[in-house]
C-alpha cells in the first residue's frame, strides 16, 4: 500500500491523539515552574526580585514537555475570526518536568487543594482579605531607595533612622545605596542626563555629577508587597530620640527590613525575563513562549479560591505578563461568572475548531470570569486603610475556560481573548514575619523597626519623654516622585495625636501614566480647586 500524504497525516493525527489519551498527568502539571524548592528565601536571588534577575539557572523557567499539544497543532482552525492572530512564528520550548505549584501550595498547608466544580462554584465564589494591605512606595533603585528624602525640608527615611539609633549617618547611607539604591548599579552605563539612558533614568546620588542608567522599575516591590500583608499599617508619627518619624518613613523601614530579612515564601508560576518583543504568537493567538503564557489559568483559579477563599490568605502577584516585575499584595476576587459550556461549540466559537484543542483528558468545560482586586503603590503619608483604600485598589476581570475531569474537578484552564495578555505572571507568598533578632545587611534592626510600625499603628508614644525634633543638617530638596499613579502627596496627621487625621495636600503631586502602556514622570503643580495640574516640568 502506498503512503499518500493525505494517509500520512491521518496516522499523525491518531498518533498525536492516543499520546495525549495516555497522558495521566493533568494540563496543570505542564505549567511553567521555577527550580527553587517549596520553601525559598526572600533574597537577590528570588524570582520575584523587584529588578533584573541575576544570571544562573534559578532564573530559568522550567517547562514540561507537554503531550497534549500535539493534538492542537493538527486541528484545523475552520471559523478564522474566532482567532485574531497578528501573524507571527511559532516557537516551542519543552524541559523536563517537574514538581507542580499545586502540590507546592498542598504541601504547604497540609492539604488537598479544592479542585472541585460544584464547590469551588457555590462555597469559593468570593474571598477578601482584612486587613486591607497597605499603600506605600517601591522605594525606586533610581531614587536610592530610602535614601529618598520624600519630604520637602525633612531627612530622609535613612538618615532618620541612622540618627535615631546612634549610627553614621553616612555610612548607612552609603549602605543603603550600595544594596538598594542607585550604587548597586555601578555596573550599568554611566551617564550625565537623562538623554542619554532611553526609557531609564540617569540617577545620581547626591553631590555626584555624573550616575548610571537604571531602569525605573527596578525597586523593592517585592519587599513591600509582603510587608502590607503581614505588618500593620504605620498611622501616626512617633518619636525616638528626638527623631519624629512619619508613618511614610516608618513604611520604608519596615519595607527595608522585609528585604534584607530572608523570609521564607511559597513561590508559584514562572518569572518572565524577556524579551517583550517580537511577542511571538501560535495560531491560537497565544504566547509560544510558555513562561509567558503562565500562570496558567485553571491553576490560577485554584490558587486564588484556595489560598483567599479557603486559607483566608493574601498573596503578592505580579500583576503583568512582560518582563517588567510589579509585585502588588492582593485585596480580593470575586468569581462573576461560573457555568458549563457545550465544549465543542465554545470551540468553534473560540478557536475555530471542532474539538477542544488543548486537553483531550477535558470531559467537560466551565466559562469563568473573575474580578480580582489589588493593591498599588501610593506616596501619600498619614493612615489610608481602611478610609483611602479604594484610592489605591485596582481591579481586572479575567477571563478564561476552566478544563474539568469526568468528576468535575479542575485539571486545566486557557486565558480567552484579552486575558490572553494581561494575566499575573506569578504568585506567592511570605510565610512569616520577620524574626525580631534580624539585622539586615545594610544594618537595620527588625526589634527597633518593629517599635517603630506598633507604636505608628497604635498612636502610642514611643519614648515616655521625647526631645524637640532636631533640625535637618542638610538642604532640603524637593519630594521625589514614589508612585506610578496620580496620587497627591499630603501631609501626615501630627506626631502622637491619639487618631490619625485626614491628610492636607501639598503642592506637588506626581502622575504616572498607565503602566501598561508607558513609564514617563509627570511634575506637575497641582491646583486641587479646580483638580488640574497648572505646571509641568
């Protein structure tokens, strides 16, 4: 008999079709992973690391080789506008497998996630956390990190806390930027101005001319983001020694601490490094590369209901797929739609397929939508949780099918249309707070910071008989910028008042365009009678 290419294909197709039967694992454990262990500290070498990654092997996404998608390379895509494609090439990337995140996040709570349909539909549909995390800055690599002197006329977060404590003040400085701030970057491209670092910022430490080009990402979200979660929130000012500090200050202390503690955290998913462009595309409109694609949708379900809904838990998600890493503490999710679909019909409506390409293992299929709510950075002083918390939550509604067994548990999921490419890229968690006998590398002490944020929080004195604040030493400079959103900077409620007060708005605010679509610093000076910025520079 002769093979006719017609033939030909017919055997692939039925070849590709019993591999993917036999396949006894689930879509989920074809998920992207990082090769970090179930417990991983909080340090440079973190995947979630608020900067680019350090080169090595932990920063390389592991991809299983997954069976499944033979099938949907062989399936011909019948209804064309089902599928908006830009028409770019397909690339594939598979590694060994690996353990998966959901057995991570299992092992962790010392239980079976819930993975079923009817439950997660009715009892998980909805999860908040409270507290409410709280706003503050990343603290920008390109502003020296708490280096920064937010304040018009006052010292920074570091000199404060360098003074108070009996440190050099220079030498902790110095510390600082050579860990977080703008000397951590001596290695990149020096430069003058602005002009000539492209999208980056020419950042120089004070009384220098000449800096380096860092991007203006880079900072300690990633370090912030947990301590909102687990710390409360600094509302008032206190005094040590003669040092008033804002609670603005004492949140970049205790951010500062989270970065240098070495926490242990529960990481999930799959870092994305880059590079954002060419965003290469398969047929169905998705990422070929597969660390871009997660989280996937169906363990991103999992999770979210679990750890919020279940575990009563928050967690810190980078909130976009690209290369650029934003780590925001989550406030809540609330699944809006839930329902079984006909699988072929919505494949032919989604894919223009006859068949579900993804999972032959799928017996049924489940249309979900979910809004999930975060929270961003602000750099407004005073006490904002729970009166300004809506100020600072932002909101996406995903959506995505969810692929469930023969006993209606979730074993898959796919992002649908825009979802596609605006999802989380990861998603974890620190265990713990930091233990009080931790002194961070550049030399803050956990016990002296944690005094700080109870007796903020509390509105309590700190010292029984505080001395006058003492003059700043230095000229002041004005507030730079700690917000990539139109937030107006204010003042914080006066030192050891019994209740924090609603903040006044200063002169200056900041604006920052939508991240999504670029990252350049508005000044501006803001009339707040007529909500319009007067002047920019």
């Amino acid at each position: 008999m002769v093979a006719t290419p017609s033939k030909l294909v017919s055997v692939a197709v039925l070849i590709a079709a019993c591999l993917a039967t036999k396949a006894q694992a689930s879509s989920i454990d074809f998920n992207p992973t990082m090769p970090v262990p179930d417990i991983v500290p909080l340090n440079d070498e973190h995947p979630a690391l608020g900067a680019l990654p350090p080169s090595g092997e932990l920063m390389t996404p592991i991809v299983p080789t997954d069976p499944n998608a033979a099938v949907a390379e062989t399936l011909e895509i019948k209804n064309t506008s089902a599928v908006e494609l830009p028409g770019n090439n397909q690339t594939h990337r598979s590694l060994e497998a690996s353990s998966n995140d959901v057995k991570r996040l299992e092992t962790y709570f010392g239980q079976k996630l819930e993975r079923n349909f009817d439950v997660l539909s009715t009892k998980l549909r909805q999860g908040a956390f409270d507290p409410i995390p709280w706003p503050s800055s990343y603290w920008p690599v390109y502003q020296d990190s708490i280096n920064a002197r937010w304040r018009q006329g006052e010292a920074s977060p570091a000199e404060k806390y360098a003074r108070a404590f009996g440190l050099n003040v220079k030498s902790f400085m110095d510390g600082v930027s050579r860990n977080n701030g703008i000397d951590s970057q001596a290695g990149s491209r020096q430069c003058t101005s602005n002009n000539e670092c492209g999208s980056s910022a020419c950042a120089k430490r004070e009384g220098r001319n000449t800096g380096y080009c860092i991007p203006r990402w880079f900072g300690i979200c990633h370090a912030w983001a947990p301590a909102a979660i687990l710390e409360p929130e600094p509302k008032c000012s206190v005094v040590k020694n003669g040092v008033t500090f804002r609670p603005f200050d004492v949140k970049a202390l205790i951010t500062a601490v989270y970065d240098g503690a070495q926490i242990d955290t529960v990481f999930t998913g799959a870092r994305f490094n880059g590079p954002d462009e060419p965003a290469d595309l398969d047929k169905y409109g998705r990422y070929t590369d597969a660390a871009r694609r997660d989280l996937g949708a169906g363990f991103f379900h999992l999770a979210v209901t679990n750890i919020m809904g279940k575990f009563k838990k928050s967690f810190v998600v980078d909130v976009t797929a690209g290369s650029e890493v934003w780590n925001q503490p989550v406030r809540s999710y609330e699944v809006t739609q839930m329902r079984l679909v006909d699988p072929a019909s919505a494949s032919r409506q989604l894919f223009g397929t006859d068949q579900y390409p993804f999972n032959p293992a799928m017996k049924y299929l489940a249309y979900t939508t979910m809004r999930f709510k975060w929270i961003v950075e602000g750099g407004e002083d005073g006490a904002l949780i729970p009166g300004r918390a809506d100020v600072y939550t932002r909101q996406a509604d995903y959506e995505y099918l969810l692929e469930l067994d023969e006993n209606k548990n979730v074993i898959g999921g796919e992002w649908l249309r825009k979802s596609r490419y605006e999802h989380p890229d990861f998603l974890w968690f620190a265990t713990a707070r930091p233990s009080e006998n931790t002194v961070t590398r550049i030399g803050l002490s956990a016990k002296e910071v944690r005094a700080l944020v109870e007796a903020s929080s509390a509105c309590k004195p700190l010292d029984p008989n505080p001395a006058p604040q003492p003059t700043t030493t230095r000229s002041p400079v004005p507030p730079s910028p700690t917000t990539r959103r139109p937030v107006p900077q204010t003042s914080a409620p006066p030192a050891l008042t019994p209740a924090p007060t609603q903040p006044r708005p200063q002169t200056f605010c900041s604006y920052f365009s939508n991240k999504y679509t670029c990252r350049f610093w508005i000044w501006c000076g803001w009339d707040y009678d007529n909500n319009v910025c007067y002047k920019r520079w």
